[in-house]
C-alpha cells in the first residue's frame, strides 16, 4: 500500500511539475507592421500556441482607449478565424493621411473541435497604463520620401540598433531589409529573437518595413512561412510598390548555389522558379506604373554583378536582359558583406548598383530632383555619398 500510494505521489508531482514549466500563453513576435497604404494595414504578430487573435483601432482623438468599445479587425481567411500561432490582421476602410491608435489581442485555443472549442487565456498590449501603439496611413502622393537599407545582418541585433540609430527615424517612412536578417529557417523563433522583436521595438509597431528575400531565409524547415510573416501584394517573395516618385521592385535571387547541391537535400528548385519570376519581371516593367514613374529603383539581395556563383549567373541571364533595357535608375544589394558600387556599363549592367555592406546603412532621400544615399557606418561616420538625378 505504500508503495502504490509512492507511486500515485511520484506520478502526481511529475504532473504538476510539468504543468507548472508549461510555458505560459504569451506573444512571441511582437507586433510589426505590413503593407501600409491610405486605406489600410496588416499587423502581424505570432503567439507560442494556437490562438484567434485581432486588433482593435481607435482615432488618435483626446479619448482614452477605453472610453468605448473599439472596432476589432481579426486575423481571418475566407469566413473563419485563424487558430494558428502566426497572426496577419489586415485593416481595411481607413482615411488617408489619418493617424491612429491600436491595441493587439489573442486569445488561446485549446481544443478546436467540429462542435466546440475550448479557450485559453488572452494576451494584450497595455492600454490603462501606457500608450496605444500607432500609425499614421499614407496620404496623397508625396513629392520626398525617406527611407533606410540594412541587410545581412544575420541575427545580430546589437549592430542592427547601432546602425538604425545612425538615421534620423522621425522623418522615416519605411525601412528595408534585403535580405539575410537571419541564418537561416529552421525555427521561427530565430526571426523573432534574432530580429524581428528588435524590429518592433525600433520602430515598426509605427513604421512598416519591406522585406526582400535573401539566401539564407530560403533554408530550413519553415522557409515556407516566410509569406506568412511578410505578406505582400503577390503572394510570393517578389512584388512591387510605390512610395513618392518611386517605383520598387522587390526581386528574389533564390540560392546562390546549384539546385543540385547536397546542402539543399534534393528539395531546391530555384532555377524553375527564377524563370517564373522572370515572366513576372517583364510584365512588371511594361506596366504603365512602373514606365510612368520618376525613379524605378530594384532590390535583390544577390547582385548580378562579381564573383560568378551558379545564383548570381541564374540573375544574370534572366533578369538582366530584362532590367537593361527597363531604365532602371539605381539597383540596392547586399550579400557579398562589403561595400561595392558597379557604374553604368561595368559587366554588362546599364544602371548603377550599390552593394551595401553587413556593417553599413544606406540612408535615402527621394525627390522630384533627384535620390540621394548617404552610407553610414556603425559609429555614424558617413562613409559615402551618391546622387543620381532626375532623368
């Protein structure tokens, strides 16, 4: 008897000792935010379990947050809410040029039956004590634009706050990551610690972000959830935008090694893909909005241009054909981990490209007259300055 009364014990207190180091219910990607335009804007944030989660909006008036029920905007597809742990809440009906405040919410779901379901706790962001996140929708189209380029930074978040804080954010519109933020895939909690908590917290609760596809996010098991975390308005890695004068096109180099290489396990299949992307591009440069812009800047995190990997010859025979002859003012790289400029003319390329560096940003101003880039270095020393004007 008591050894079966032991036994009961032992099993009890293994039971409540597991309980207890369960991990609590909490968010696990702070809030960041995704394509901001004048009318709306995604929120996106991801919890350790299964969840609904939404976002409540309010007008940046004199009222407290809590002086009425605010409307809620929920992370849904096709009539039914999300119960997963990445979160995309997507606002749609805003006015132009509006600032407004948030709150994020989720809520734990523990049992997602066919008749029932069986909730948890649930999360928020403080609104009795602190302030409301908040952002302000874009307006009519501006005649300057500020933006920063950082990449490569490979989950190094002491040098990416000391290079974010080299530019002036109270003037920012958006930021740009090309690529390489982090090693690599396999666990989504290498985004969210190696940068993307930092990236909220710097400054995209406010100020969204573009996010160009690099190498090393195309490895580990959950490369396909980069979607998930940065949506856009293709659905794929490559897509477009406008900011001010300037047309973006946003271009995905894949891998830099041959799909047939062993570190890609037999899975790789970039150079299909690199075809499609490329009827993609040709479209994209005969479409009125990209001829009828001022600027049309590309980023791609592998250049075309240097050392001939099996990647960048793949961007060289599809892409640039197409690019060289779509007046392209300025292309933006990262990759090779130093400085580089290309002119017109070097290596068979016809517009200028800037390789950033892994210890640099480059912090752009766009105009009627022309773009100006400054590269600054980790400790603010401005390092190089370039100008290409209006054509």
């Amino acid at each position: 008897m008591q050894t079966l009364k032991s036994i009961i014990f032992g099993l009890l207190l293994v039971t409540f000792i597991g309980l207890n180091a369960q991990e609590k219910f909490s968010l696990i990607c702070q809030p960041y935010l995704q394509n901001l335009t004048d009318s709306t804007v995604t929120v996106v944030m991801a919890t350790n379990r299964p969840s609904v989660a939404w976002v409540e909006i309010a007008p940046d008036d004199a009222s407290h947050f809590y002086a009425r029920e605010r409307p809620k905007y929920f992370d849904s597809l096709f009539g039914h809410k999300n119960t997963g742990t990445i979160h995309r809440v997507t606002v749609r009906g805003l006015k132009p040029d509006t600032k407004y405040r948030y709150r994020i919410y989720a809520r734990e779901v523990f049992d997602n039956g066919e008749r029932k379901v069986r909730y948890g706790d649930v999360v928020a962001s403080v609104v009795y004590g602190a302030e409301p996140y908040e952002f302000r929708t874009t307006g009519a189209q501006k005649d300057r634009i500020h933006f920063a380029i950082l990449n490569d930074i490979h989950e190094d978040t002491e040098k990416y706050v000391d290079l974010f804080h080299q530019i002036d954010s109270a003037s920012l519109d958006f930021m740009v990551l090309n690529g390489d933020m982090t090693n690599n895939m396999d666990r989504m909690e290498q985004l969210y610690n190696g940068y993307l908590n930092q990236t909220s917290k710097l400054y995209a609760r406010s100020i969204p972000f573009y996010m160009v596809r690099g190498n090393h996010e195309t490895r580990g098991r959950m490369q396909n959830n980069f979607i998930e975390q940065f949506p856009n308005t293709t659905g794929q890695p490559y897509y477009t935008f406008n900011s001010g004068p300037v047309f973006f096109v946003v271009l995905d180099g894949g891998e830099d090694k041959p799909d047939s290489d062993i570190e890609y396990c037999d899975l790789a299949d970039f150079d299909n893909y690199r075809t499609l992307e490329a009827e993609w591009l040709r479209g994209v440069v005969n479409s009125p909005e990209y001829k009828n812009a001022t600027y049309r800047v590309v980023l791609i995190h592998i250049p075309p241009v240097g050392r001939e990997w099996h990647g960048l010859g793949e961007i060289r025979r599809k892409f640039l054909p197409i690019l060289n002859k779509a007046n392209v003012d300025v292309m933006f790289s990262g990759h090779i981990h130093r400085h580089a400029l290309y002119t017109p003319g070097e290596e068979g390329v016809a517009f200028p490209i800037i390789v950033n560096s892994n210890n640099e940003i480059l912090d752009v101003t766009a105009d009627k007259k022309s773009i100006e880039i400054k590269v600054k270095a980790r400790d603010g020393k401005i390092t190089n300055n370039y100008s290409y004007p209006a054509r």
